[in-house]
C-alpha cells in the first residue's frame, strides 16, 4: 500500500526512526559483556585454583560460578559483587571486590594475599 500524502509518509518516517533507536538501546543494554576475573599473589597470577561467585549488588543472589585463578563470565551491564576463595596449605583465603560492568572486555583483579 502507498501513502501519497508527505505529512503521513514523513510522520511514518520519524515513528520507524525512533522504534528502531528504542530497539538498539535495549539491545546493547541486553548483551553481556566479557569481564575477565583474576586473583593474584604476590602481584603474580595465584596459580592455584579459586572458586568465584559473582552476585549482582541490587539483588545480592549469585549470576555466576566460575572456578580457576583467571577466567571470564558474560554478564550484562550492572553492578556486580565478585568473590573468591582459595584454599592452599590447608588455609582458606576469601576476597571481594565491588565493580561495574559498563564496556566490553573489563578485567576485575582480586588480591588474594
């Protein structure tokens, strides 16, 4: 169907210009984004095996689980809580860090020492 008149066709045209904005801003706000989790020793990679938790800080119940001294997790754009515990010499070593996921590709390090 063809519209002839140019106040509907122009009014059409700002209407679809301003759904697909809406669309894009709520599919940026929807994809994770990588964040890179990292526990160090002594300024090094801890090299021993750490289990993460990560919680949102709104909410404080836990979105993720990850095990390993260095990992990552996709999580959308927020406010996020990571926790890491690691045991060695039978001793058990627990830290946290507060951050916020606004860019692709962050990298949280958490000094276990």
């Amino acid at each position: 169907m063809f519209v002839i008149s140019g106040k509907f066709l122009k009014y059409k045209s700002l209407s679809l210009l301003f759904a697909s904005a809406v669309l894009a801003s709520s599919l940026a706000q929807a994809s994770d984004l990588r964040v890179n989790l990292v526990a160090t020793v002594d300024n090094g990679p801890a090299l021993k095996e750490v289990n993460w938790t990560v919680y949102r800080t709104d909410s404080d119940r836990p979105v993720k689980q990850a095990d390993n001294h260095s990992t990552h997790v996709l999580l959308p754009a927020g406010q996020y809580r990571a926790v890491a515990t690691l045991i060695s010499n039978n001793k058990r070593v627990t830290r946290s860090r507060d951050f916020y996921v606004r860019t692709p590709n962050s990298r949280i390090i958490v000094p276990m020492d």
